[in-house]
C-alpha cells in the first residue's frame, strides 16, 4: 500500500472488519486476501495490518484466539464481535454515502446556463 495514500490506509479497518464479518481469519490470510481480492492493488504490509488488528481490539470490536494448527505452530486468529458488526455497518453507511457523494462532484458538467452567467464578484 502507498504510505501516501490516506485514502487507502483509512479504508484498512473496514476491509479488515468486512473479511472478519465472513470468517475468523488470522493476521497473514487477511493481508494475502486484501491483496489477491484488489489484483495486488491493495498490499497491507504486516507492519500496518498488525497495528490495526491490535486497535480493533483495543475498541472490543475485534478478539484474537490461537489455535494450534501442527506440531509447533500456533496461529493467532481474529474473530469480528458483535460491536464490531455494528461498527462495520456504521463504516459502510459512511463509506457509501461519501462515495455517493464524490460520484456526484464528478458527474457534474457545466452547463451553457451557468457558462453565460454572470459570475462577476463585485
């Protein structure tokens, strides 16, 4: 993920909460399904994805789980709470109506009525 992007870095959490809302998922199967699901145009380092795992928990959205999957490994799972589902539906409202709002600004044309008009100031 480009550091400079807010735009992307901002939308983490909700894609992390919506993956959740599916599945229990631990920290690697979640930054490998933002990345293989966006065609490698979202990469969530793990440097970025693991602070934003620890803050959904610190908010009760979120709670983690190991669960020993060989001999020696033991994976450590996340599991989306029920405030974290109502946390999730109140980013994608905010999430649809911003980006209705921004297909709006950029659907619009000037039109000849507002060309010929008087846009003196003063």
């Amino acid at each position: 993920m480009n550091n400079k992007s807010n735009f992307r870095r901002g939308s983490v959490e909700l894609l992390i909460l919506h993956l959740l809302s599916q599945q229990d998922y631990y920290g690697y199967e979640i930054s490998t399904l933002i990345r293989e699901q966006t065609d490698g145009y979202l990469n969530i380092p793990v440097g970025s994805l693991y602070p934003a795992l620890y803050k959904l928990i610190d908010a009760g959205y979120i709670s983690d789980y190991k669960k020993q999957v060989g001999r020696r490994q033991v994976n450590v799972y996340y599991h989306l709470e029920d405030s974290g589902r109502t946390h999730l539906q109140q980013l994608l409202e905010d999430y649809y109506a911003t980006a209705n709002a921004i297909q709006q600004v950029l659907k619009y044309t000037v039109t000849q009525e507002e060309e010929g008009g008087d846009n003196d100031q003063g």
